[in-house]
C-alpha cells in the first residue's frame, strides 16, 4: 500500500501489476521498467540470475499461463539484499504477499486497486481476482476504486458468459472503465450500470468525446437480449420470456456515477494535449445528467485554475 499523488484517491494497492494492452502512453509500464531488474532474482536461487533460462521454473515463480506469474513472498537480491517490487517487468504478476495490506491500515481511504496494471484484463485468471474481492471483504471500512479497459469482465468473473453477474460489487465498490477516445466509447454499455457504483476516468483524454448517449431519456426502451420484447421500464425479469437480466438498455437505468478526466501524463514526445472544447463538451453532458465531475490537476493547461473536482455521495469524506 502506498500513499499517492493521484488527485483521486488517497492510496494505492497492487496485489497485481502488469499489462498486456500495449498502450503507447502507459505511464505505469515505464515507471515499472525503471525499477525492475536488469536479471530476475527470486529467494531460491544463490547462483544469480535464474529467470533467463529453464532453471527458473523450479523456483515457484512459474505459472502455466505465458507471460504471467505469481509470486507468494516478495523477492530480494542476495549480494545486496534488496527488495525487488517488480521481478518480472511489465509482464502481469500476482504478488499474493499483498493481499493483507488493506487490513493494516486502520482508517478509511480511498484505495486505488491496482493502478500498476489492468486486474481486469483477459490475461488474468479469475482466481487472482476472486482473491483481491476477499481481501476488500476483509477489510470493509475502506473504499476500493477499480479500472479497467476491459469492463465486459466484470460481469464474467464468476465464468457467466452474461454480463449481468454482479454479485460480488458491495456498497464500497466502485467499478470503473477507462476511455481515451471515441474508440473505446461502446464499451461503456458494458459496464454494471444499475446493479453498482460505476465511474469513467477520461484519462488521457485525447479527442472529443460524447457521453450524452450514455445518460437516461425518457424515452428509454429496454430490449431483452433473450427474446426481444420491449419494455418502457427496466425490470429483473424479462415481461416477454420471463428470464433474468435480459434487457440490454439496463445499461440507462442509471447513469454513471462519476466522471474523471485528466491529461496524459509523463514527457512522451507524441503526447496529446486535450483542448478546452473537448472538455467544455463532456462537462456539459454531466451537468445536463446531474453527475459529478473530477478534473486532475494536469488539466490546469487546458481549463484553467478552477479545476471541477466534486465527489458523488459514495465516496464524499474519508
């Protein structure tokens, strides 16, 4: 657990780091490679180096998945001895040895789960999920804040191949997406609208962007993906076939829960500089559906010193 400069949250916590999306602006996958080894040392191996040849799948780094791993205790240079955070680069990693760390801090803080990776990502088997949800069940008094580029899986994580199994998001859950641009737009209907407390972070917000599709009308219809009756108000069960969980438009039930836009960060020489239009534009959708705005502070550029920074009721105070 560590405190954080991200204007969001109070901590972050990474029982999991690593991606494999390959995003050109990865602020976390070049902060990684600054601290990773130049050989991969694990506590088994008084030779040296072992990750480089087959003699590293004897010492219980290995998973049987290509490019991923887990680890059960942290690891350390012999000659010095030194903590190692990140053993295996960007590749995803599953530090088991973090997953007490929410248990002994005693205050409620806003806890960014996983900001050194993607913990939603296809790569990642359930299990290593399932096992950072009990570890926030253990320690209930915090508030635990997820992003993902991948939201379909969080309605898959229990093998569903439904996206309406949302039974393991709790009151202090915040189920976030990720969006860059208009590429990634569509896959807000995948995110558990009406069934959890859902955010967007716009971050690096790299062209115009329309949430207003997004938000409630009154004109709403929900269509069952089973059968596709129409109905002109959501419900569990489908009028038509009576199944659970079919209406696709579920996803206007409600809107989302919270906006979060920020700039790119890091010196990459491509880097986009988000224009206030662009701003203006996704500021007006949420103030048109009533909902809560959180620009960063690397915005100041574009919108100036009055920065929005408002909180939706779930996570107001500590």
């Amino acid at each position: 657990m560590n405190k954080t400069k991200i204007d969001w949250c109070d901590m972050t916590w990474n029982p999991v780091t690593g991606c494999l999306h390959g995003c050109e602006y990865c602020y976390a996958k070049g902060i990684i490679n600054r601290f990773k080894p130049a050989d991969c040392y694990c506590n088994n191996c008084v030779n040296g180096p072992c990750c480089t040849s087959e003699d590293y799948k004897k010492c219980g780094l290995y998973a049987p998945y290509e490019k991923i791993h887990k680890l059960e205790q942290k690891q350390y240079f012999f000659n010095p001895k030194r903590y190692i955070a990140y053993p295996f680069g960007y590749e995803p990693t599953f530090h088991k040895y973090r997953l007490d760390e929410p248990r002994y801090v005693k205050q409620s803080q806003k806890i960014f789960v996983v900001d050194m990776g993607d913990l939603f990502g296809e790569w990642v088997p359930d299990e290593w999920i399932k096992e950072v949800f009990k570890a926030c069940a253990a320690a209930p008094w915090h508030k635990y804040l997820f992003l993902t580029k991948n939201p379909g899986r969080y309605g898959k994580i229990n093998g569903w191949d439904h996206r309406y199994d949302y039974g393991f998001a709790t009151e202090n859950m915040w189920l976030g997406m990720t969006i860059t641009g208009k590429d990634d737009i569509q896959k807000l209907r995948q995110l558990p609208y009406g069934h959890a407390n859902t955010f967007v972070s716009i971050e690096p917000l790299s062209a115009e962007i329309n949430l207003e599709p997004f938000f409630p009308k009154p004109t709403t219809r929900w269509k069952c993906s089973f059968c596709g009756h129409y109905s002109s108000g959501y419900s569990l069960h489908c009028g038509g076939c009576g199944k659970e969980g079919g209406y696709s438009g579920s996803f206007r039930k409600q809107p989302i829960n919270w906006v979060i836009i920020g700039g790119e960060t890091g010196n990459r020489k491509d880097k986009i500089v988000p224009r206030r239009e662009w701003i203006e534009c996704i500021v007006d959708d949420c103030r048109a559906a009533g909902v809560p705005i959180f620009m960063k502070h690397n915005l100041a550029a574009a919108w100036g010193d009055d920065l929005i920074q408002e909180w939706p009721d779930g996570l107001k105070g500590g």
